[in-house]
C-alpha cells in the first residue's frame, strides 16, 4: 500500500512539472492580459549586411583566405596558433591490449607446463620411478605366498614373484634378479598398456582388455601381445628387497621363455 502511494504521489509530482513547464513555454496558453514573450526579429538592412561581412571575414580567416577591410582593401588574415596535441603518457590502448595477451597467455602455459610436469615426473619419495623398499625377504616371501603366486605392490606398479634360478639354466634373468629369489613385473600389458591382473584360477597373468596371457615369470603364452611382460631390476640389500622402478627392462621375446608353466586351471578371459 504505502508503494503504491508512493508509486501515485510520484506521478502526480511529475505531471505537474511537465505542466507547467509547458505553459511557460508555450504563448497560445498564457492567461488574458500577460504580455506574451518577446521575440528579438531578424535584423535587416544594413545592419544584416554588416552582420554577414563580419561572418564571411570570419570565415575566410578561418580557412586561409583574405579579410576584407571597410575601405575595400584586403589584409592578410591573422596566422592561427596550432594546436597543442595532447601528449599521451603510459601505454597505449592497443598495447596494454597485447601485454594482456601475453601475460594470460604465460599464465596459461605455466599452468599447462608445471601440471605436465608433475604428471609425467617420476614420484622420487617412495612411489612409481624410484628405488623402492618393499620390505624384508620373509616378508616379501610370505606376502607372495598369500598372493596364491604373486606379491602386489601398487605404489611401485609392480608385482613380485619367487625366482628359483634352478628353472632358468640358462640365466635369463641372472641380470636383473642380482641373485634374489624374486622377479619384479610391470603390471602393464606390452600389447596396449592396461593392466594385467593375476588369475587365481589358472595362476597366469591375464589381460581383461584383449585376451593376452602371460605365465608366473610374465612370460608370453597367448594373445596378441608382442612379448611378455616388462619387468624391473630387483635386489637385496641389507635383507632388505628394493625395486627399482626408475628403469623399465624389456620383456623376452614370445619364443625367449624359459619358464614351463601350464595353467593350473580355468582362465579368468576366456577359453
């Protein structure tokens, strides 16, 4: 309500104002007997001729011309002072323009640079590209036969398995063993990088994404992996097992294994 009478109070002020202004201005509503607003008329005669020839001398010293004189001669016209340009101080639009550009321009490849960085820089405080402890022997011995085969360690994308260099005569993996009792996988698949989970049924490795195989030591078995499963070089230092996760070694060829494994039962991708 009190809007409303504010909203009508306001109009009606506003009428007014526009009313009277009308009236002061317009002579057809003034009342009977004020003289109206007097109207200065256009000079004529010679004072109009005068008027013009001051207007025309004007303008011709405006524009570099002459100026006529009241004797008839003419005079040159009074040189006009140039104008002052106004010094600009500080940058101009079109360049604190660009300095915007660049500046959001580095911010954005600083951004993009140190998140790369960051993704793709090894971890060298105990995760994936460092020398990892994973614990003592017995540990580690113990934790792969929980594992039905298999020791995990995620943080090192790894998994450990027992080596008995009686099973490699040929000393295929001598080199990266050092003389250990484990073998350190890479729990990547050689054929398109997803990762290879173990099967607990036929205690291979196998691959869910496209059916590859590999055996206990990531030996190839099946599937259209290239070769088996890289793997990283482990030692044993001070009873200590460390992984060394910084290098990625090749795995063997198809036809390099060593290992005769046959599945110990159903597998987990298939037939």
């Amino acid at each position: 309500m009190t809007t409303t009478l504010a909203l009508f109070a306001t109009t009606v002020g506003l009428l007014a104002v526009a009313f009277w202004w009308i009236r002061r201005n317009n002579l057809a509503v003034y009342p009977a007997g004020r003289a109206p607003i007097q109207r200065r008329p256009l000079p004529t005669g010679c004072d109009l001729g005068a008027r013009l020839m001051a207007a025309t001398a004007t303008e011709a010293a405006g524009t570099g011309g002459t100026m006529t004189r009241g004797d008839g001669t003419s005079a040159p016209p009074k040189p006009m002072a140039p104008k002052r340009q106004k010094r600009h101080e500080g940058p101009t639009r079109r360049d604190f323009f660009r300095l915007g550009l660049l500046v959001a321009g580095g911010g954005l490849f600083a951004s993009f640079a140190g998140a790369s960085l960051g993704f793709l820089w090894p971890s060298l405080r105990g995760g994936f590209g460092a020398q990892l402890d994973i614990g003592g022997e017995g540990e580690v011995a113990d934790a792969i036969a929980a594992g039905g085969g298999r020791f995990e360690y995620p943080a090192g994308r790894a998994y450990v398995v027992a080596y008995d260099p009686a099973l490699d005569p040929q000393g295929i993996y001598a080199d990266i063993t050092n003389g250990a009792p484990f073998m350190a996988l890479y729990q990547r698949c050689v054929h398109l990088g997803c990762r290879v989970p173990w099967c607990e049924s036929s205690e291979w490795f196998e691959c869910p994404c496209h059916g590859s195989r590999y055996n206990r030591w990531g030996e190839y078995e099946f599937g259209p992996a290239p070769r088996g499963l890289d793997r990283f070089k482990i030692n044993v230092v001070d009873g200590k097992v460390v992984v060394d996760t910084s290098t990625i070694v090749t795995g063997p060829s198809r036809q390099g294994g060593t290992l005769q494994q046959p599945p110990a039962g159903p597998h987990c991708n298939g037939s």
